[in-house]
C-alpha cells in the first residue's frame, strides 16, 4: 500500500441545463480511482454548484498510481429516471509521482463528453502520498521523468546518457468487440478513452522500470504512438532515451560534490568505459574520414510468415555530380549479408535490458550539448510492409515487437554500412490502410563522443585520439565518419570549407536538428517534397507486394524532388527531414519536409542544368533555353531571398586567381560538367572557390551541375512543380526545425496552431501527374494561408512546421499541421555568424557549461597532453567561458574567425599558437579555481547561499507569480482568473527560462456526432473539437501550476466523416511537457557563475 | 476536387478586428470576401481570393462559436475553450452590443417581443441594416432587459456590471431598457426628427428624477418604473391651471420676469395659458400608463410646437421654462413645490433636448 490519492471536488460553474422544466440542474459528481467509487451530495437547482466535498481517500499501489487516471464524472440527478451523466474529467496522476514535479493538482477543468464536448468546468483538487517502497521486486518506476523535449531539457545536464528505450502494449480495440453493437457510442468512445490512457500508463511505467533498470533516472524525447488497427487490435508504443539526468542551479552543490568522489571511482571500475575505447573499431568507424551522406534505404518484408520478397535498397542522393539523371546508379543493392547478420545478431543478442540498449544505440534526440555530435552519416530509413492479422494474447505482443526489431536491425546495418556506430534524430511511425500496415523508422547515422554514453560521462582521458579528432565544431559534424576510399555509395568529397583538414561530401541530410554551434550562411526555409502514386485496389498479400514494389520508387522520388529543389535555394544540407509515406485503398502519398540551410563547411552547391533528349529541334532547344533561364533566375533570386553569400575567405589567397582561372578555362574548353574525377583533383589543388563572384558570372548551369534531362512529359512536369513552390511572402521565414538558422533575435510572441485540410478527388480517373499537382497545390496553399493568417506578426517565422498526411477513405486526402509562429526584431537579422554564435552561446542554458567544466577539470587533470588535444577542448569551451566572464568572450569572439582563417592558409603554425592562448586561459581559469577555492570563507558563504536562494525561489516564486499575474489580468472582469497558458512545438519559449518542468502530458481524447450539420458541418465540428482539445492540455497544466507547454506536438488526427448519415468521429492525440517559464532575467548569470566556482573547486580538488 | 474540410485553430484565438465588424454587420461569407478584397486585403500580403475564402470561413466560425459566450459576457473572461486576451475580450464585448442608431431607433419604445422581432424584415429593409444585424441587436435589447429586469440597484450599474460595458454604452442600453418598458411612443411621424440619442438623454432624465430609484436605491425594477407615489401627487399640480386665480396669478408673474427679454415675448404672453395647461395636463395624466406612453408626443404636441410655430429660440424656451417654474415658487396658494421641481426639473431638460431650432 504504498500510496494515498486524495482528491476534493470543489465547484462547478457554467454546467448545462439539464432539466429543462427548471432551466437548471441537480449536478453531483462520482470521483472514481482503480475500482474505488466515492460520491459527492446532490447540488440541486443550480448551473453553479459549490460541493465542497470532504477529501476523497484511495489507498493504492504505485503501480496503480502510475497506470490509472483520476476518473471525475459530473452527473445530473434524476428521482425517476437514470442518472444523466454531464461529462468527464480525467486526470493523470503521473505528474504528483516526482518529488520534483508538481505537488498538487489543483484548478478548473473542462468536463468533457465524447458527444456534447465541454460541458461547463469543475474545480478540482488532488494531492498524492507516497510512502517509500524497497520492494526490489517492484512494478512501478514512479519518479522518474519523463519529457517530450528531444534535447536535454533546460536547466537539466545529462550525467549519462544510457540508450534506447522502447515498448509496447496491444489490446483489443473495444470499438471492434461485440459489445459495441449494443452500446451507446458514448459508452464506446468512453471504455476507448479509458482504455488508451490505462494502457499509455502502463506503458510509461514499463518504460520507467527500463530507465531505472540501466540506471537512468529520466526519459528525454519521449514519444508514444497509438496504432489503430481496426478489427486486429489496438497497439500502443514509445520510443525515448534514457538518460540520468542532474538539475542545475540547485542541484549543483550535489554535483560538484559527487564528481571528484564517485563518478571516477564509477569511472575507474567501469569495464565498458574500456570498451568504449574499442568500440569506434568494433562499430566500423575506420580512422577519421568523415562524410556526410544522405541514404534512405527501403526494405519490405511481409508479415512474419510471408517471405522476404522485396530486395532491400539503399539509394544514395549523392548524384548531384556527375550527368547523372534519373538513369544512373543511385539505385544500388545494398548487400544482402549485411541484413542477414544484422538479424543474426539480433538473435544472439537481444537477450536482456542493458544489452537491447546496447544493441540498438538509438537516440531519440534531435540536439545535443557541444561535443557530443562527432559526426554525421547521413540519413537512414527503414520501412517495411506487414499484414495485420488479430493480437491473440494481448499479453504476449510478441509480432509487434518482432516487426520493430527487425526494422531497428535494418537501420543499425544502414548506420553501420555509414560507418556510424549510432543513429540520432530517430524516430518511429506507421501508416495502416485496412489490413495492411506500413511500418517506417528513420534516423541519421552519427558518430558520438563515447564520453556521454553510457560507459560514463567523464571518460575523457581514456578515449582513443584517433577518434576523436580534434574538429572545429563549427564543422566538424559535416565531416565524413566513413572511409573515403571505401564508400558506401557515389558522393563527391572535398576537404572541409570551414577547416580544410577533413573531408565533407557535398550534400547533407539529416532528421536532426542544426547544431547551435554549426556555422551556416544566410538563412534557411522550409523545403517539402510531395508525391502521389496511384495503385490497384488489393486485397491482403498481393495489397502488401503492390506496396512494397512502390515504395522504393517513392522514396526516390521524393528524394530527387528534395535534392532539386535544395538546388534552386543553393543550399547544400537538410535538417529535421522526417519522411512521410502514407497509404490508402487505392493511393501512396509522400511528403518529405526538412529545412535547407547552406552550411558553409560544405561546398557551394551547383545550379541545376536542363538538357534536352533531342538535339537540333530548334524550338525544342528554345523551350530548354526558356526553362533553363527560369532555373537559373529562380536560383539567383533565392540566393538573395536567404542571403546566402558564402564568406569571401581566399579573396586575397593568389590561389583563388588560379583556381578561378581554371574554372574560365574549363569554361572555354566547354566541359559543361566536369567529370567528377577531375573536379576532386581540381579542389585537392587549389582552394575551391567558393566565392560568388564567380559562381553568378559562370552560370549555374555550368560547373557542378546538376543536370536534368527532359526526355518526356514526366520530366517536364517536374521542373514545373519544381518551380512552382513560391517562397514565403516579405517578413516570412518557415523552417520544420526548432529554430531557423540566420534568426537569432527572438521576441517572446507566439501563436503555436493547428490546422487541417481535407480535400475530396472528384475525379477518380486522376493520373499521378494532376494528383501531384493536387497534392502539391493543398500544401502550398496550406503554407500560404498561414502566411495570410499570420501576417500581423511580421516579421515572424513559422518554426516546427509539422505536416501529417493521411488518406482517411478513397478519393480524401487529409494533411493536418501543427507548428508556430514566433516574431523576432527586425533590426538586427543581419548580425554576423561570429556575434551570432555568441549570443547563441549565451542564451543558451547552463548545460553546456557544466559540460564544459568537466572538459576543463580533465583537460587540467591530463596537463600534459600534447598541446593539439587540449585546442581541440578549448573550442568546445569557449562558448560555455562567455557565460561567467566577459574577459574570454573577447577573446573567443576574435578566436573563432581567426581559426577558421588561420588553419586553412597554414594550420601547424598558427595552430600553435592557437592551443597556446587555450592553454592561457585554462591558467587563467585554474588560478580562478584556486582563488575561489582558498579564497575568504565569505565568498563561499556568498556563493552558497545564492544557490539556495535560487533554489527557493524556484520552489515558491514561480507559483506566486503566476497567480498573481493571472489576478492581474482579470481584474478588469471580476471573474475568477484564467491563466494564460502558451503552447509551443518548440522545447523553448524565446526570452524566458523553463525554470520547471511539471511532467508529462499525454492525452488522448474522442469526439463523435450525431448532428453534424448543426455543429457547422466536419469543418465546423473539427474546429470545435481542436479548440477543446487545447482548452483542456490548458487546464491541465495550468492546474499543475504551469504556465506553458513545450514539446507540443499533435501526433495523431483521425477523422472518419459520414455526411449522409449526418455523423462524424473524430479521435486526437496530444502530448507535451508541462512547465513553468519565467521571462529571461538577469539572475541567471549570477547562478551560472555559481555552478561555475564550485564545480571547479570541486575540479580542483580532483586534481 | 473539392475542399471538404479546412480548419485552423491557434492556441490564442486569432481574430480579425475587420472581419468580426463584417461579421456583426450580418455579411454572408461570399460578400464579406468581396467586402475584404474591395479594402485591399490582398494587396497588402501576397495571397488570393481562395486563401480569403478560407481565412474568412475560419473566421466566421470561431465568431459563431464565441457567440454563446458573448451573450453571457461574464463567462467569456472565464471560460477555457477561447484563449483570447483581456483587452481582446473588451472588444469583443463592445463591438457585439454595439447597435445601429437607424436600427434602435425604429424600436425604441416598442416591445421587445416576438411581435416586434417578426417586424425586423421590415426594419432592415427600411434602415439597410441587415435583417442579420438586426437579430443580433434585437436580442441584445431583448437580453439585457431579461437580465435587469429581475435585478435590485441602479439600473447602469447593473448593465454594466453583467455585461461588462462601457459607461457610454451601459447608459445607452439602460434608456433602451427604459423605453421598452415604459412602452414611450417614439415612432409616430411628429417624433422622427428625434434621434436616439435626444432619447436616451430624456431616458437618463427620467431615470435619474422620477423612478423609484431616485429616492430609493434598493428595490426591484427601482430605475426601470417610473415612481408612482410621484405620479400620484402630480395630481396635485391640477390647481395651476383649474384655479383660474392662480392661473392668472402664475402669468402675470412670468410676464413680468419676461417683459423686455426676448423678442418672443408677445407669443409667450398669449400663449401663456395653453402652454401651461398642456404642461400641467402631461403631468396629471401620468398615472395612465396610456398616457406615459404618449409623454414624449404630447409634450411636442402641447409644448415643443406651439413654440415652434412662434419661432422662439433655444434661448427663449430656455428663458421661458425656468420663469415659468421658479414663478410657481411665489404663488402663495401652490404648496407642492417639492413635486413641481421634481416634474418640471425633467420637462426642462426634455423640451431642451428635444427642441431643435
């Protein structure tokens, strides 16, 4: 008995009238927990009932706790009749289960019916006491957190960081069992609401006792998925990371204590830290060539009992050199073997927690503090098509997970063949259409610094040199992890624009984030690409087979459409590409969106040349020259658009002269496209020319063109979507990512929306080409209606633009989107990438310092390492210096243009020199290390008691504030106040600080109608329920106390609509992490440099 | 191809100041399109008419569903389904009880009831106001009646308070209310050179000096009933002019006071008695509620066009009307002079309102 839930029903207000004689209603409320019941009195005759109820008790285990929601149900009483139920109210009680989370729930909630929507509020109060339990034996895995956040949530340093985590529970869908033919849909809509949130309980406690199972104590970048599968069940599923997790500001006391004691003792006896050193081997990472790749691979595979039909292909984008067309060999048969051993493996191994977070080094996580992104691969996907066939024993869902194993294996083999021993950015969904089920994974292969894994955070010392090298982390991320001679697929390198040290290749794609430290020029946009296919409708097996020979294709599509149209921005990477392939009865449909950025590491993309099939047709080669023009326009118009103007580094470097010289020749010889050979020979030589100069006078088409032929209608069709995506109108930026690179100065504006669309084909004799053109058309003019709708916030940018597409019934096409747009000065856009990587650093939370601080206590430890190592820790500890000492920004501001300059023209020498100012201002912070330390008593005093004053205005000012403000605001009305609660897909809200995060939200709720027409139609009837959804996420948290919800996202809207029987069902699934947020204040350095003094007396002492 | 569904939602409701005042205009969807592009809409941002139509759309439905919760405006700041700011949600208030003063003025006085709303075709074809509009003002009226009619205090106060008002407005409904009750004609032909506000002035005259809640601040309807122990004692006043002593008496004194002052002085001397039987007649009539209704008419009938017939100035009336009152204060058998301020307090400041030169 480990627990006691108390809950008091307060007050009801704006109830609906439920008698229609009295105009009024005899409301009393039924609060139910487990298989416990409690009643309130009957409030007669009123609209505003105060109950006022005694305090509620259950007496339940944890378990229990974490699984069941607070069940509230507001009835109106009847002496003849049924009682009429109101609505309901439930409420996880998750959040009450972390000591560091909320402590009571308390406040107004929107009592909910699955037919009428809101039907008025109730005021709750709940409350949770939990008695400790060293049952060793137990089920629940209350305590540890849980975020939505794919990065190191702020205010928090990740210790470790342990792996993947992933489960999952089927169940029968009670909307397909036979008591569904005589119930109510409310009773129907109700068990399946009750059912998801059991079950997404459950499956969070499952996923909790993995955490603490590895050690963990939180999960970051959880994300949980509802598969509906119709007749064959109901699954429900959750990928995350886990992590061990240590809270800054107050929590640094126990920190800095703990590092000199345990973490190098844990260190020390740690057998894996030493496998951690062989590991970059045994992974595949052959010595440090690095190269950024995008590989989507696709492989089908049907049910388990099915054979493998479909050959697996991995397509590499890599053809922008070279004449290649559509022709040529991106398409290329990954080997066979390597998918088999990778199941081999799997069998050997998946034995065990600790192993199965082994075996997959998966991280859900989309960003990640300074140093622990090495390398990037490039993209891998895995998609696979199945059968559904009926869950037998709910208990035992083994299919599912063997379906998942088998994807995660394909793309750890993919990684692998990348020369990446892990995968970021992952992340996992499905697409059902009746019986068939597409299930889809994708990544981006990455080498990480095996410091923050799971062998230990200060592993420094012992990590083998070769593989970390040491790379500007400007750049250093582009360069390529895999073997330059050896390369898993066609990609043309060149050395580093940034460092010229290391490889890149020429394009980049990932599904992660833009690293903050990365240097990008001009800005960067939104880039989709859209695709419909036609198929026969199937049935079964040969359905599956139909699918599974179109998705290769797709994809390569998809691919093609995104590299074109990278091309004409002149960009040379993606960010946060997410592919979506979804699947109907009778049609595929693909949308990929990522944001192009021009990385200035990479090299200068190539315009996008257009060649005839025929020659001497005059009118023929006129049409090219039209087309080939409006290409080349476009491209320079989007170069102004996005301010690309790659740095004139070797303006003064005579090599340039040369180099451009070269380039006129190869002009004159009238080599449009040099040979791929030839080029890599050409940047090996000279210094490549990046300068844009030369780049307009040669033309694009010109030199490293990418060349598209046209050769039938097809190709027409697509240069012209190609040119007919618009760019987003004056004042507008958009971009899928969490911020938009080149926009640093945010103000604290948001509108955080949701909106769908459904388009009905009229015409169902459409070829591919106008349901392209269709498709294409919805998205853009989704795009532009936000710009229209938005357009008093200019200038503004419309980040985490999150496109969901489905194919509800034949003939519908349905895209939702979720994103927000956030306002910023318009003064200060165009501030340089220098200053701009300051004040990143400096907005930046603490996490990179307490990360850095390690770096510098080991770099000072290991003095007497050769002087390149400790540069190549300088670089990643320059950005968290700024934030406790103007001194160093100056030098770092200096610093970082000078290296890139420097070790480009002549890297040994004033490389030097370089690691000899590092070495200056590590003194200079060990003297400052030892004056802190010996320094009077009274510093120290100081210092203490400014931790603990933040940490107790942190455990009461927040609240207060928000009261207090909220009484603010509604003094005007008199009426009892509504907080203002802001919601954002983004982890952050600019200008302020999550100061705590209050827990999980994860709701899942059902709407039905039987009168459609009267609620305004499915677009008045969806609006509706939209807004309801979000007025109940903000009642949650704010009756958590919180203020805000980050990590927003809106994962699943499923729809289904019958306008002839004048019905329509609606199911939504929402998430995100409740906080409290504070507006940015001047106290934050004061506790920064806090942290910082004790942790490097706690460094010193080490020492 | 058509689109079957197109909604967008934000977290803070957004909503277009231009749209909603389309909106409470009564335009359909198609015309407040047409309306937006004619002001230029989409010259200002690149967009086309498809992406107004749905904008609009939008728009239009989150107005419908906010509809409720402006009828109750004290749910609105309350209520958890529309975020919208507070200085929004003034707005809105305002903006949805603001009313047309073609339209008010057609059913000032009348009552606000199903008869009348069936004449709202008429109305809005009359004063071009769509029949849309007029609903929505109709039941605002009809609403706000509903709600005071059952409540105790000052009459503005309570309007204001439920329904979060402004001063201006809160007055302007409490002479609606006024009116509607007290059933005032206004709409016969000789009162149509009034406007609404000439009787929402007169409202707030009446309001303040002869209901109930001029001397008693705590009773039921006490601003919405005119006061009828007042109306009683009004009675009384029949002596000025049954008396033919004191009639005399009352002119010689005004005439005296006049003499010399206004060019008017002639007509006033002649017209003397009339007028002032017409004035004292209104007040002695006021206990039929047949004649209330008639209070505004028969004070233009008996008093307004007589003097303006004689083309007597504002200044004249003025003159005249404050002569006529203090002189009853002389004469030495008069001993209601408590219920003649009260009631000539009033018709001066009415015929002021209402005579326009």
């Amino acid at each position: 008995m480990p627990g006691k839930l108390k809950a008091k029903i307060v007050a009801g207000r704006h109830l609906p009238v439920m008698d229609r004689a009295s105009d009024l209603t005899d409301a009393f409320v039924e609060v139910k927990f487990g298989n416990t019941t409690f009643k309130t009195d009957v409030f007669p005759k009123s609209l505003n009932p105060q109950w006022n109820s005694e305090w509620f008790k259950f007496e339940v285990d944890d378990e229990d706790l974490q699984d069941e929601p607070l069940q509230i149900t507001v009835l109106d009483h009847d002496t003849y009749s049924a009682n009429d139920a109101i609505g309901k109210v439930y409420i996880d009680i998750d959040p009450l289960l972390c000591t560091e989370a909320a402590s009571v729930i308390s406040g107004w909630f929107p009592i909910y019916d699955t037919i009428h929507g809101i039907r008025g509020e109730i005021n709750v109060l709940v409350k949770v006491e939990l008695f400790n339990d060293l049952n060793r034996f137990r089920q629940s895995s209350c305590g540890v957190k849980f975020f939505c956040t794919t990065s190191i949530p702020r205010g928090y340093r990740a210790a470790m960081v342990h792996g993947f985590l992933e489960e999952l529970v089927v169940n029968e869908d009670p909307e397909y069992q036979w008591i569904d033919r005589i119930r109510t849909p409310r009773a129907s809509n109700e068990a399946r609401q009750r059912l998801i949130s059991l079950m997404s309980g459950e499956l969070q406690r499952k996923i909790g006792l993995k955490v603490l199972e590895m050690g963990g104590n939180a999960v970051v970048g959880y994300l949980q998925c509802f598969d509906l599968e119709g007749e064959s069940g109901l699954v429900v599923r959750a990928i995350g990371t886990a992590c061990t997790l240590e809270k800054l500001t107050s929590g640094s006391l126990a920190s800095a204590h703990t590092h000199p004691n345990t973490a190098p003792a844990s260190n020390a006896c740690n057998s894996p830290s030493k496998d951690g050193k062989e590991s970059p081997l045994a992974h595949g990472c052959r010595s440090t060539h690095n190269s950024p790749v995008h590989s989507a691979c696709s492989s089908q595979r049907l049910s388990q009992n099915f054979s493998v039909s479909v050959p697996t292909l991995i397509f590499t984008g890599m053809g922008s050199g070279g004449s290649a067309g559509k022709e040529a060999g991106p398409l290329k048969t990954l080997l066979r073997q390597q998918t088999q051993t990778a199941l081999e493996q799997r069998g050997a191994s998946s034995s065990g927690l600790l192993l199965n977070a082994r075996e997959f080094p998966f991280f859900t996580l989309t960003s990640f503090p300074p140093g622990f992104l090495v390398h990037v691969g490039g993209v891998v996907s895995a998609r696979s098509v199945k059968l559904l066939d009926r869950i037998h024993n709910p208990d035992e869902p083994e299919t599912r997970d063997a379906w998942w194993e088998e994807i995660r294996q394909e793309i750890k083999s993919h990684a692998k063949a990348l020369g990446c021993h892990a995968v970021v950015g992952y992340s996992e969904n499905t697409s059902i259409c009746e019986e068939v089920c597409i299930l889809s994974a994708s990544g981006t292969a990455a080498i990480l610094n095996h410091r923050y894994m799971r062998e230990g955070c200060l592993d420094i010392g012992s990590t083998d040199q070769r593989f970390e090298d040491p790379s500007p982390p400007s750049c250093g991320f582009c360069h390529i992890p895999y073997d330059e001679l050896n390369m898993p697929f066609p990609a043309q390198l060149t050395y580093c624009y940034n460092c010229r040290r290391q490889k890149v290749p020429d394009v980049l794609f990932t599904t992660i984030d833009l690293p903050a430290e990365a240097a990008v020029t001009g800005k960067g946009c939104l880039i989709q690409a859209r695709l419909c296919r036609l198929k026969k409708k199937a049935q079964g097996e040969v359905n599956a087979t139909v699918i599974s020979n179109l998705l290769p294709f797709m994809e390569y599509e998809l691919h093609t459409q995104l590299m074109n149209k990278l091309k004409l921005r002149s960009m040379n990477a993606l960010f946060g590409l997410h592919i979506q392939i979804s699947v109907g009865e009778n049609m595929l449909l693909g949308l990929a969106s990522a944001t192009g950025v021009y990385l200035t590491a990479l090299p200068a993309p190539g315009g996008i040349q257009i060649a005839g099939k025929t020659t001497g047709d005059m009118s023929n080669e006129q049409h090219i020259l039209t087309i080939q023009k409006r290409i080349n326009d476009t491209i320079a118009r989007n170069k102004e658009l996005y301010q690309i103007n790659p740095p004139k580094l070797f303006a003064l470097d005579p090599e340039v002269f040369c180099g451009t010289n070269m380039e006129l020749t190869e002009e004159g010889v009238g080599s449009p496209i040099p040979e791929p050979r030839h080029r890599s020979r050409l940047f090996r030589s000279h210094s490549e020319s990046s300068d844009e100069v030369s780049e307009l006078d040669l033309s694009h088409g010109k030199k490293d063109a990418f060349v598209l032929e046209i050769d039938d209608t097809d190709a027409v069709e697509d240069i012209h979507s190609l040119l007919t995506d618009a760019s987003p109108p004056a004042g507008f930026h958009s971009c899928n990512t969490e911020t938009m690179p080149g926009i640093y100065n945010w103000t604290t504006a948001v509108q955080m929306f949701t909106s769908v669309r459904v388009l009905r084909l009229s015409n169902a004799n459409l070829s591919n080409q106008s349901l392209n053109k269709i498709f294409t058309d919805l998205c853009e003019n989704l795009l532009k209606s936000f710009y229209f709708k938005l357009r008093s916030m200019v200038p503004c940018c419309l980040c985490h633009l999150n496109f969901n597409v489905a194919v509800p019934e034949e003939e519908l096409i349905q895209v939702s989107v979720t994103a927000v747009a956030m306002t910023f000065d318009k003064d200060q856009t165009q501030e340089r990438p220098a200053e701009r990587f300051i004040t990143k650093g400096g907005s930046e939370t603490d996490e990179q310092l307490q990360f850095s601080l390690e770096l510098c206590a080991d770099s000072s430890s290991t003095n007497s390492q050769p002087s390149s190592r400790i540069s190549g820790t300088v670089s990643l500890f320059t950005p968290a210096a700024k934030l406790c000492q103007s001194q160093l920004v100056v030098v770092h501001s200096t610093g970082v243009p000078e290296n890139t300059i420097v070790s480009s023209r002549a890297a040994s020498v004033d490389y030097g020199s370089f690691a000899d100012r590092c070495s200056t201002w590590l003194e200079l912070l060990r003297l400052k290390a030892h004056t802190i330390r010996r320094g009077s008593v009274k510093t120290s005093r100081r210092t203490q008691s400014l931790a603990h004053s933040v940490s107790s205005l942190e455990h009461c000012s927040p609240l207060t504030e928000g009261r207090s403000r909220s009484v603010r605001s509604s003094r005007s009305f008199g009426g009892s106040p509504v907080t203002m609660v802001k919601m954002t897909p983004l982890s952050f809200l600019p200008g302020t600080r999550n100061i705590k995060y209050l827990g999980i939200i994860n709701m899942f709720f059902i709407r039905e109608t039987t009168s459609l027409r009267e609620e305004g139609g499915v677009s008045g009837f969806l609006h509706s329920f939209i807004a309801e959804v979000f007025a109940m996420v903000r009642a949650h948290v704010a009756a958590l106390g919180g203020n805000a919800v980050v990590s927003y996202s809106m994962k699943d809207c499923v729809l289904m609509e019958n306008p002839n029987k004048n019905q329509a069902q609606c199911l939504i699934n929402v998430s995100g992490d409740a906080v409290i947020y504070v507006r940015e204040t001047d106290q934050e350095p004061t506790a920064s440099m806090t942290n910082m003094g004790q942790s490097l007396c706690a460094a010193d002492g080490a020492t | 191809m058509a689109v079957e569904l197109d909604v967008f939602v934000g977290n803070t409701t957004i909503m277009d100041e231009e749209v909603y005042q389309l909106w409470l205009d009564g335009y359909t969807v198609n015309d407040a399109v047409k309306a937006r592009m004619d002001a230029g809409v989409l010259e200002e941002c690149e967009a086309d008419a498809d992406v107004l139509l749905s904008d609009t759309m939008d728009q239009y439905r989150t107005f419908q569903m906010c509809e409720r919760l402006l009828q109750s405006p004290a749910k609105l700041a309350n209520q958890l389904l529309f975020q919208i700011t507070p200085h929004r949600q003034v707005m809105l208030i305002e903006r949805y009880y603001a009313f047309d003063d073609t339209f008010v003025r057609e059913v000032l006085g009348k009552k606000l009831s199903k008869g009348t709303k069936k004449d709202l075709d008429d109305i809005s074809a009359k004063t071009g106001v769509t029949l849309k509009s007029c609903r929505r003002q109709f039941d605002n009226f009809k609403r706000v009646f509903k709600v005071v009619e059952e409540l105790k205090g000052p009459l503005v106060e309570n309007i204001r308070q439920h329904f979060l008002l402004s001063d201006k407005l809160a007055r302007d409904y409490a002479a609606i209310v006024f009116f509607a009750n007290n059933r005032f004609e206004t709409g016969k032909k000789k009162l149509q050179y009034l406007t609404f506000q000439d009787f929402a002035l007169c409202a707030g005259q009446l309001i303040n000096n002869w209901t109930v809640g001029a001397v008693d601040n705590m009773v039921e309807d006490m601003d919405v009933d005119l006061d009828k122990e007042f109306l009683q004692e009004l009675k009384e006043l029949k002596i000025l002019i049954a008396d033919k002593d004191l009639l005399d008496q009352h002119k010689s004194l005004v005439c005296t006071a006049l003499r010399g002052k206004t060019k008017a002085f002639a007509e006033m001397e002649a017209n003397f008695k009339n007028l002032s039987r017409g004035l004292v007649n209104i007040a002695t009539k006021l206990t039929n509620t047949k004649d209330v209704r008639d209070f505004f008419i028969d004070l233009v009938e008996k008093f307004i066009e007589p003097c303006r017939s004689d083309r007597w100035t504002a200044a004249d009336i003025k003159l005249y009307l404050t002569h006529y009152t203090n002189s009853a204060h002389i004469l030495d058998p008069f001993k209601h002079q408590a219920v003649w301020d009260r009631y000539m307090g009033v018709i001066k400041s009415c015929i002021f309102i209402m005579y326009h030169d």
